[in-house]
C-alpha cells in the first residue's frame, strides 16, 4: 500500500463504498437496516465455496450473539472486484473483514508465501489444523505481520489438497515440461512451478475458466470444491492428486476496526472466529468429498490421476529448491516464519498422535 496514491484511492474507496451500499450477495436487502450496525465481509471465492460456508456460518453467529444489533453483509467474489482489490478496500476501511489467501496477499505481505511451499507442511490436515489453531508462536507472528500493514490477523486454515487440472496425465516433472500452469498472483509460485519444468502464468481466478478454454493454458491448480464450483473441470481431462501442498486462507479485519471495538464485541468476535475453526475443517472435508463425486458424475470420463509416493517423491526433490528460494526472495523474516511453521507442524504432530 503506497502513500503516494491517496487521491485515486480516495476516488476508488469512494466508489467502493457506494457499491458496497448497494450491492450484496443474493439472499441479503440491497439497503442496509437501520439502527444496526454493519460489519462488510468480502471473500475471494463465490456462493457454494468453502470461503462463503465460513461466511454466512460468520454472519449468522455475530448477528445471534450480538442479539441482532450487527447486521452482517456478504460479498461474494466478482462484486467488489479481485482478491488485490478487497484487501485494498479492508485497507481503506470500505469493508470490515475480508478473507486474504497467502496466493495473492503474498505480494503485499511476501513472508506468507511460505503457506505456499509444496512438501512444507503436514500430509495429516488435522495436524495443520491444530498447529494454526494453537500454536501461540505461529499465531502472534501472524499477527505481527498483519499489523505492520494495518490489518488484524484473524485465523488461518487449510480449504483442502490443491489438483491439478491438466490436458494430459502427468506423474513426473518430465510431464510438465512447458506445461503452462495458471497460479496466484504471488511471485513464490512462479518459482514452485518453474522448479518442475512448468511456465507458470499468474491470473486472477476470474480469468481462468476463459484461459483454459481458450487454450491461453494448458491446466491450473486449486482444490476440489473450486474446480467444481468455478466449473474448470469442464474444460480439462484430467484431475491429478500429487498431495503436494493444502490450499491455505486466512480472514483478516481492519486493524482500526478492531482496536476500536468495545472490549465485549472483541471477545464476541474472538468466540465466533475460534468456533469457526472447527467448523470449517468439517465443511471443506465434506465439500472435497461430495464435489469430486458430483464432477465424475456429471464428466464420467475425466481421468483421474493419483501419484504414488515414489512419484510425489521426483516433486519433493525439485520443491526443496523453492524453499531456498522463498528464503532469498524473503530474507530472515522468512526464514524465520518457517522455522516457526516447521517446529508449530511437529509439536502439532505429537499432540495429535
Ligand atoms: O485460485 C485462486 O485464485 C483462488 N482459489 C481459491 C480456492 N480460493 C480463492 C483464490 O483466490
């Protein structure tokens, strides 16, 4: 976020928030109520994700336990633009609460790309499920990050195994050679895709059913539910599980929001967020499951590829490069997060035996 656009950014929140005054997601009122106070929570994927599960189970447990006096907005993805652009309206203030995946806020924040190294973290999703939820070292550096960019770190967790969907099977990093893979925005993807042979093309997820279909790539990368949801199956062959790395998210809110919130509504709102952990670990396990049935159901003939450990092996190899990488691009600030990620991962690891 740079000092020197006030004026456009001015003009931008300005027109941010008279959209936002009249826009919401299918099901909200177009006005807001009156005398109730209106919490704005952007996500970066649409109706039917995991990221709107966690959304609407957000705002029906605020406007309960604020017995009715906070009256929660949902925006789904495409109504207040790309990922970039909310996090630069939660910045702005326009909007509460947004959701920030390490893919895209990787940019702004470079030290959370380390949520975007393959083989980093735990193959056990209840691991990783604790050591975010938990791990009082990894949480307050989080929070630290956040804070110097004015935000307020709220929680992170996994939205289940990223896929591949590819023109044609792939086992070994041979096969993506010259593979042109859509990724997020955030340049550590760049090099994770590179280190395989791949060429990685970044693009906003509005743009990737029409890159695909349009041959512009050859597959992308994201987990089950979103490649249902964002209807990407339908123009691919093949779906390949390397179980290389979770597609993590986090939620953030305005860091002045949150500083200004009267001491019971910021323990109201640390409740909702704590039980919303649990919550959403069920819901993107359910979804992953259900969704690749219905696609085979509806597309019996896409393929379907499953790496056996001596394979996933060739990729465990190649990723080691990119976390020397992500190290150089970062510098000790880096480092340092995923010394605490990998130490979080292995105290998690014997609690959950
Ligand atoms: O691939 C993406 O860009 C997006 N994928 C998911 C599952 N959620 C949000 C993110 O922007």
């Amino acid at each position: 976020m740079t000092k020197t656009r006030t004026a456009p950014r001015l003009l931008l929140a300005a027109l941010a928030a008279a959209l936002l005054a009249l826009t919401a997601c299918p099901g909200e009122r177009s006005v807001y109520p009156k005398g109730k106070d209106i919490w704005r929570f952007a996500i970066e994927e649409t109706q039917g994700s995991v990221q709107h599960a966690y959304a609407m189970r957000f705002k029906e447990l605020i406007e309960e336990r604020s017995g009715g006096d906070i009256h929660v907005v949902v925006y789904t993805y495409g109504t207040l633009g790309t990922s970039d652009q909310i996090t630069e309206q939660l910045h702005n203030g326009t909007l509460e609460f947004a959701m920030a995946s390490p893919g895209h806020i990787g940019k702004l924040i470079p030290e959370l790309q380390v949520f975007l190294l393959h083989f980093a973290f735990s193959e056990d999703p209840q691991v990783n499920k604790r050591a975010l939820q938990h791990d009082e070292a990894l949480r307050s550096r989080l929070d630290d990050l956040y804070a110097r960019k004015g935000f307020k770190f709220l929680d992170a967790f996994a939205e289940g195994w990223m896929v591949w969907t590819t023109s044609k099977s792939v086992r070994t990093p041979e096969d993506l050679e010259g593979v042109k893979m859509r990724v997020m925005t955030s340049p550590l993807l760049l090099a994770a895709y590179e280190a395989y042979g791949a060429s990685a093309t970044p693009l906003p997820y509005s743009e990737v059913y029409s890159a695909l279909q349009l041959n512009m790539i050859d597959g992308q990368v994201n987990p089950i539910f979103a490649i249902e949801e964002m209807s990407f199956y339908e123009v691919t062959s093949h779906l390949v599980f390397p179980r290389h790395a979770q597609f993590f998210t986090t939620a953030m809110t305005n860091r002045g929001f949150y500083r200004d919130l009267s001491p019971d509504r910021r323990e109201m709102l640390d409740g909702v967020i704590t039980d919303l952990h649990d919550y959403i670990f069920d819901v993107q396990r359910r979804f992953n499951a259900e969704r690749l049935d219905e696609m085979l159901e509806n597309k019996p003939e896409l393929e379907i590829v499953r790496l056996t450990e001596e394979e996933r092996a060739a990729f465990r190899e190649r990723a080691k490069q990119v976390w020397d990488r992500y190290v150089e691009m970062v510098g000790p600030t880096g480092r340092e997060l995923l010394d605490i990620i990998r130490a979080a991962v292995e105290r998690a690891e014997e609690e959950v035996e």
